[in-house]
C-alpha cells in the first residue's frame, strides 16, 4: 500500500479562459479508487434507470387494465339490465309475481315496451309479407338463362340464338302455364301477359297446361343451339332485359 502511495499521478488542468495550467499530483491508489467509484456511480445509475422504466411500463399496463376492467364492468352492468328488460318483456317476471302470490299488474312502462314490441312485430310481419311478395314477382320473371352453360351467337329483334352443347337440359326461365309442347317448340305464359319461347329442341319434357318452375327442365337440345324469344302483348322484347346471368 505504501508503494501505491509513493507513485503518484498527475493530472493537469487547462482553462479555456486563462493562459496558466494547474497540475494535481494525486498517488496511483487514489487515482484507482477514484475510477473505480465513477464507473461503480455511472453502473449503479444505469441499473436504477433501468429499474425505474420498467416500474412505469409495468404502471402503465396496470392502468390500462384497470381502465378495461371497468369498460367490462359496465358492459355486464348493460347486459344485466337487458337481461331484466328482456325478462318483464317476455312476462317471466309476472309469472314468478303471480306463483309467489305478488300482484300481476303491468306498469305503465311495461305495457308501452310490450305495445313497442307488438308494433315492431307488425312491422316485421309487413315486411315479410313484401319480401314473400317480391320473390313471388321475381318466380314469373325470366331471369335466367335457359340453358346453364351456353353462349350467345346472334341476336335479333325476335330474340336470341343461344349455343350449347347437344343433349344440355333446357330450363324454364320463369314460372308459368305451358302453352305449347309440340314440334321442338315449347311456349310458357307466365302471366301479365308476358311469354317464352323455346325452339329447336331435341326431346320436349312437358305438357300442354302442365306449371313449370322457374329452372325446372322442359326439355333438350338436339342440336347444338336454342333459339330463346321473350315477348309481352305479342311483342318481342330483348331477353337480355330480363336475364341477370349475362348482365
């Protein structure tokens, strides 16, 4: 230890601001312990940092889960209530009421929840009753195409010619009454006055007077083309108005 003390280390001082220097004469030992305690300082101030951002993640994460916690409380708070809205709605708890000897009355705010609810039911009925009525329109209109893999050839102002491969099954376009069944021809009056025609079959499947549904088979083709009419009031209309398929 004396010998470390004997050695000694000089550190000398320059100002900017003045001219004259300064020389510290410090022993080795020193000069050590004094290193070592800096980088010790500079080690244990780093791990306290460390330490110390960690604490505010993990601060910052339980906060944040407080805060969901309660968001998750108030949405059971909400369930529950509609739980019990539910409940006087569809009279379980009368029924518990009236088993327990308590008073069946309704409170005014439960009969107009159950005249929100029937208004509502009528509602929907009226709107089923339309949407059964507007697929009931959709039936008898010639939506589609009459054969399920084919493409257009020609087209004129008498209808379409449709090719497809021989032997493919021709289908009705819509829902009607047939009409004719005779000859490769068949005609289907879907009502309002609006018709089909199909022509050049090979084999014909239906009956004078018999009701196709729409895509039901009434035949099939012979050759490798179709010709497919549409027409309302005896006048032809362009089946390409009505098919959604090739739109």
């Amino acid at each position: 230890m004396r010998k470390g003390l004997k050695k000694l280390v000089t550190v000398i001082f320059i100002p900017h601001s003045q001219r004259n220097s300064y020389n510290l004469r410090i022993p080795l030992a020193i000069f050590y312990s004094l290193i070592l305690l800096c980088a010790g300082t500079i080690i244990l101030s780093s791990l306290f940092l460390f330490k110390f951002r960690a604490f505010s993640q993990t601060r910052r994460a339980n906060l944040e889960l407080s805060s969901e916690v309660a968001k998750i409380r108030e949405t059971m708070s909400d369930v529950r209530g509609l739980e019990a809205k539910l409940k006087v709605l569809t009279g379980s708890s009368r029924e518990t009421e009236v088993a327990t000897g308590g008073p069946a009355q309704e409170s005014p705010r439960v009969l107009m929840e159950e005249r929100f609810l029937e208004r509502e039911e009528r509602s929907l009925s009226e709107l089923e009753k339309g949407l059964e009525g507007e697929r009931m329109k959709e039936a008898f209109l010639p939506s589609i195409s009459p054969v399920k893999k084919g493409w257009i050839i020609s087209k004129s102002p008498k209808g379409l010619e449709i090719a497809s491969l021989p032997g493919s099954a021709v289908q009705a376009t819509a829902e009607g009454k047939v009409l004719c069944a005779s000859e490769g021809r068949v005609i289907i009056d879907h009502g309002n006055n609006l018709k089909t025609e199909y022509e050049n079959l090979g084999r014909v499947n239906v009956k004078v007077g018999e009701r196709v549904k729409k895509g039901e088979t009434i035949g099939y083709l012979g050759g490798r083309g179709i010709s497919y009419q549409v027409g309302r009031f005896d006048k032809e209309i362009d089946p390409l108005d009505y098919i959604s398929d090739w739109r």
